[in-house]
C-alpha cells in the first residue's frame, strides 16, 4: 500500500528504464515525498476540493458519460496506485482524489436536480411547509414543497419555492411545519450574480431544489395541519424545532430571546435585525451559525458531565469503561443536536468533526490532529461537493486546521508547561481566538467584504461566557423542557446571551470598528488558501514556497479595479464608479442588488445617499450619464418608456421595461438582459469593455439554458 496512507517511507524502490525525469529531479521528488511520512493523508481533500473547484469553475456542463468515465479512470487509478510504492503512485493517488472531487461534484448536480420554473408566475400557490424564517427586511418567508400551481403541468413544477410574506395574515394560529397552505402570489426563477463574477444565488437553490421565489401580499389560508396528514420524520422535527424556538423566545426577553431561539434550535425567525448588525460589526456573528464552537461546546459539556457523574459511582468507575460510555453519550447528544437544529451545511459538518473526534476518543487516539480534521474535510465534501464554495466550510476549516497547526508546535515546544496551572486556560484562550481571527479574516473580508477591527476583544470576552454559561444552560433547558422546568435554565442562559450583546453592542459603536474592503479576484482566495495550506502541511524547507502563492494572491487583490459600469439583470439599476464612490440611477427599488454593489466596492452606502452622487441628468423617469464617450441612458417605468423614440449609435440604452423597436444603438431590455444577466462595464484607454454574468457562469444546469453575450464589437 502506499505511502499516501500508511507510514511507509519509498525506499528500495526499483528505477524503470526510460523515464522521462532526469534522475536528478527524480531522486529530488523521492527525497522529498520520504520526508512527508505520516503527512500525505493530509492532501487528501486538497485534492479533493481542486477537482471540485475545476468543476464548478467550468463555463460548460460535462457529460453523465464523461463523469462516469471519470469515475472509472479514478477507481482503476486508485487500485494501480495502491499496489505500488513511490513518487508515481503518489501523483497517480493525488489525480485520481482530483478527478474523483471533479465527478462527484458532477453527478451530485445531476442527483439534486428539480424542475425550475422558467417565467413569471402569478397565481394560487398550495404547498406543505417545511421550513420558516424571516428575509433580511423582517418578512416572514415559508419554504414549501408538494407544490401545486395553477395550469402547470406536475413535472414542470418545482420541487420547493420560498415565498415571502408581505401582506397581513388572517389565519387562527401561527403558522407551523407540516401545514398545507393556499395563497395567491408572483413566482419567479432565482435570479443570477448581482454582478459579473459575484455569488451565483441559482446554483445556491439549485442545491436547495428550490425552484423558484416569490412573494404574496393577499391572506394565507390554511387547507390542513400536520396533524390532519400523515407527516414524516423531517416535519416532525421542524415541528419539535419550532417548539423548542417558542419556548426559549417566549420565556426571555425579545432580542435575547431571538439570540436564545437561535442557540438552542438554529430558528432566526425571532432575531431581530440589530441584534444581527451588532453582532456583525463586533466579529460575534458566528455565535449565529450551529457549526463547530456550538457542537464543540455542547459535545464537550455532555462528555465531561457524563463523565464526572460515572465517576462519582464507585461501582461504575471501578468495572465499566466511562471515558467510553461518555463519548457515546457525547455522540447522542451532537446528534440530537444536528437534528434538532434542522442539520444545515454548517452543521453536518461540525457534526462530522465532532463525530471524529469523538470516535479517536473512543478508540484510545487523540481527539483532535490534521488527520481527523482532513478525514472530516473528506466526509463532508464527499457528501456535499457544493459546500467547498460556501464560506461557512472554508471558515470552519480553515479555523480548526490552523488551530491544529499551532498547538501542535506549542506542544512540541511545551510553551504552556512552563506557565502557571491556573494561567493556562486564559493563555489558550488567547492563543486560539488570535489564530482562528487570523485565519478566518482573509475569508471574512473575500466574501462579506468587511473585518472586525475589534473582534479579538469582543471574541475574548464574550467566548468563555458562551463555553462556560450559555452552552450548558442551554443542555439543560432543553432537557428540563418535557416536564416543564425550563425556565430557570432559560433565565440563566439569558443572563450569559445578555453580556453578549452588551459586548456587541459597546464594541460595534466604538469608532472605525468596522472596515470594508472591496471584492478581491476569483483567484485570490484559492491561491492564498493553497499557499498558507502548502506552508502548513508540507515537511522540510520547500514549505516557504507557499508564501510565495500568498504573496500572488495578495498582489492580484491588491491590484483588483471594480466595474465603472454595473447593469442590474433586470434592468431596474444602473451604477457608475465615481470620485466618491460608485453613484446609483434611481435611489428606490431594486435594494438588494444596489446594496451588493455597495458592499462589493468596499463601501456600503446607504441607496440613498449613493443616488446623490449621480454624475449625470435624471428627470421624468430617465437618467443620463456619459462615460468614455458613450451616453448611457437609464429608461424607468413605461411613461418614459413611451417619451423614448430614437438613440445614437454610440448611445446605451437600459430599461426595466420592454421598449418600442429602436435601433441604432445598444438595447438593453429585460428580455436580453434575462440571458444575459448582470453586465459589467470597465473604460479603459477610452473604450468599454464588457463582461457579463453569463460570460463567467457558462451554460450550467442552474443558469439559462440559452447564453448570449452582448456584441462585443460595439464597445470598440
């Protein structure tokens, strides 16, 4: 078996006759693969996660034939691979996970996939409720399936659609998982990037088997209940998740009892928006998301009072196995946990980590090394190829490996030994809150384009209150809560919930808490990430060579320019980079997408104020700008739509409604920018040069089937 898994150093290994390295570089590679013994396992998804990215980065969908060919060249390479000893087996094994995560990201697109509707629908909506939660503006949104639309035939209709609750509701009781429920609403397929190159929100539902949004403003009428139906295993526990919200939220006050709701069940649906700002602002919002510090903590606590409870029988320390007996404990309740708290993304894969380190315990091995940490990698992206894009996956891991990374070195060198006893847990506490900021702060900032100036202070203060009185009270309520006696451990949960928002409140008001730091280049992140993991995993000096992958990818961010030009997909927002920052058309409608903009620049104005800084006219519906040489005209509502009757040739017309045949210029409708998707604009030596979101996403199965870019030629 070879070295990849197994400690086994490539000696004796026989030099075939004709090959193509010079036997130097040859013996170089053997001398370099010997000094990575016990280490290669840790490439493992590496690999894995290169195969998946190549994958979702194609502009063009392979096909089931390919994918299964693939998947035939790995287990033939696999096999090959492991029946020898050396630096060709190794490279076979690493291509092999490389095409392995390549395919499985393929066939789980083809496994997932469900009907999207493909236009605007307005009509009676009937579905079941399996989930609810709240939008950004507070709405009440329900996710339905065995969805029934008017005049569509079954097959066409999607799997799930999300809706969201803007008028009054006239029902008898709040609404719960399992209800079958009527309401006439608009229905739309899931729109694109907001820019070129920005998330791609459809591939998001298209692994969710959402298939289309929408929102309703009339009443919602209830046809039945879960209990009037037969209701499987998933209702019932939204069913017992929501209970569980109610209760923890009707017991405390409402923004601490929102921030309990979300503890104990994963429901947001009772947090309110500033509670979610602040926490933000103070780098505290990951006490939000059921991933690893949750799991940690409650795995933890369960595993240690289990223990000290056996511990106390002298019957039972003496003859039975308790470190065992408690870690199998320890697994019911991370378990229990996941279910209960509707087993997202984040929290499969810190159920997994906890599971590894669990099992380690049970078999004797330490809890937590870069093996369990790469096998859990494994586990999830196996599973959920499509969660090496979110950045939950690459947070969490990117946090534990380093932590891993930086207590081993400690242990080597036995820093902590030398400290006081009772100085060592606020000395590891330290420790870990700066290297988990460090790591994840690269992967903050690429995605949600902000850092918390001030979230080491806010993390070290209000962290042991999490560990050491929320978490364990949070065990308790909900064991108590069968018979009655939660409340106690609910109010002193709420006292420890309380701090923390005190925390996040005094440190997001405190002057420049918050930076914001413009959107970097696709590849900067998976260079950086390359580069840091090169210099962590690998043994011997040629580890420095990864600085060098994060020097390139900090260079590329650095030298990273934003569009002049944005066009919204729908035509109803226009955005032009100014001196002061990027000015917006219209300074009503169309705020989500405007707020992404502001965001991916690096300063997130507010709609209003960026309108101001409009550079050109706007009057009676149409705003006009001129830029490079060109006129661009933004045309909005269907009065001005009708004023519009002729254009130059260099001129850009954009509408958020269809316009009357006019030609001499470029025209931008709905209706092309629906395959088109967000456009961006860059000016350079005097010309326009275009890019649209079709031009990055390709022709996928959750984008549109047809892709036309705009005639290029134009801007020349």
């Amino acid at each position: 078996m070879a070295n990849w898994l197994v400690d086994e150093p490539f000696i004796n290994e026989p030099v075939a006759q004709g090959r193509s390295w010079p036997a130097s570089l040859r013996d170089a590679a053997k001398t370099a693969l010997d000094q990575q013994q016990g280490h290669l396992f840790h490439w493992s998804p590496i690999c894995l996660a290169i195969g998946i990215g190549i994958y979702f980065a194609l502009r063009f969908e392979p096909s089931t034939s390919i994918l299964w060919l693939l998947a035939s060249i790995v287990a033939v390479t696999a096999v090959l691979g492991m029946r020898s000893v050396g630096v060709y087996s190794v490279l076979a094994l690493a291509c092999a996970l490389t095409l392995a995560g390549f395919s499985m990201a393929g066939l789980r697109t083809h496994i997932v996939s469900a009907p999207v509707l493909d236009f605007r629908y307005y009509g009676p909506v009937q579905g079941r409720i399996i989930g609810l939660d709240r939008s950004g503006s507070g709405a009440e949104r329900l996710l339905l399936d065995q969805v029934v639309l008017s005049r569509m035939a079954p097959a066409d209709i999607p799997e799930r659609v999300r809706v969201s609750l803007l008028g009054e509701r006239t029902i008898d009781a709040p609404f719960s998982p399992g209800d079958t429920v009527m309401l006439t609403g608009h229905l739309m397929a899931p729109n694109g990037p907001a820019e070129p190159g920005g998330f791609d929100f459809r591939r998001f539902a298209w692994f969710q088997k959402i298939g289309a949004f929408g929102y309703s403003r009339a009443p919602v009428v209830r046809l039945a209940t879960a209990a009037d139906s037969k209701a499987g295993f998933t209702i019932y526990l939204a069913r017992i998740r929501k209970t569980l919200s109610d209760k923890a939220y009707g017991a405390l006050d409402a923004s601490v009892g929102g921030f309990a709701a979300v503890i104990i069940s994963g429901d947001r649906s009772h947090l309110a928006p500033d509670t979610l700002s602040h926490l933000r602002a103070a780098n505290l919002a990951h006490l939000l998301a059921i991933s690893g510090l949750h799991m940690g903590l409650l795995s933890g606590f369960v595993f240690g009072a289990l223990r000290l409870g056996l511990v106390a029988l002298p019957v039972v320390r003496h003859f039975w196995p308790i470190k065992q007996i408690a870690a199998i404990g320890a697994m019911l309740a991370a378990t229990s946990y996941l279910l209960i708290s509707g087993a997202s993304v984040a929290t499969e894969r810190a159920w997994v980590m906890a599971m590894v380190a669990l099992l380690a315990v049970l078999v004797n091995r330490r809890a937590l090394s870069l093996r369990a940490v790469a096998l859990a990698a494994l586990i999830v992206l196996v599973l959920r190829p499509e969660a090496l894009l979110s950045p939950g996956f690459q947070m969490s891991f990117a946090a534990t490996t380093a932590l891993v990374v930086v207590f081993d070195r400690i242990r080597d060198v036995q820093i902590l030994t030398h400290l006081p006893s009772w100085s060592r847990p606020f000395v590891s506490l330290l420790i870990s809150s700066f290297v988990a900021g460090v790591a994840t702060a690269p992967v903050a900032m690429a995605h949600f384009n902000m850092i918390a100036h001030y979230g080491y202070i806010a993390n070290l203060v209000a962290l042991p209150v999490m560990g050491v009185l929320v978490m364990p009270m949070a065990v308790i309520s909900v064991l108590a809560m069968p018979f009655g006696l939660e409340a106690w451990p609910l109010a002193i949960m709420g006292l420890g919930l309380q701090w923390i928002l005190i925390v996040a409140g005094e440190v997001s008001s405190w002057q420049g808490s918050v930076g914001h730091i413009p959107s970097p280049n696709a590849l900067c992140l998976p260079l950086m990430s390359l580069g840091v993991l090169f210099w962590m995993l690998w043994q011997g000096s040629f580890r420095w060579a990864g600085c060098v992958l994060v020097a390139s990818g900090a260079f590329i961010w650095f030298q990273a320019e934003r569009p002049n030009v944005l066009i919204s997909q729908d035509g109803g927002q226009i955005g032009i980079m100014t001196v002061e920052g990027r000015a917006l058309s219209k300074a009503r409608g169309a705020g989500f997408v405007s707020g992404i903009w502001l965001e991916n620049d690096g300063a997130p104005n507010e709609q209003e104020a960026a309108a101001l800084l409009w550079p050109g006219t706007r009057a009676d519906g149409v705003a006009t700008v001129h830029l490079a040489g060109r006129k661009i005209v933004h045309v909005q509502g269907k009065k001005a739509a009708a004023s519009i009757t002729s254009c130059a040739s260099t001129d850009i017309l954009v509408s958020n409604v269809a316009l009357p045949d006019i030609n001499g210029c470029l025209v931008l409708t709905p209706d092309e920018l629906k395959e088109t998707g967000a456009i961006a604009l860059s000016a350079h030596t005097g010309m326009l040069n275009a890019v649209t979101a079709s031009d990055i996403t390709g022709r996928r199965p959750w984008s549109s089937d047809k892709v036309h870019g705009i005639d290029l030629r134009f801007f020349r």
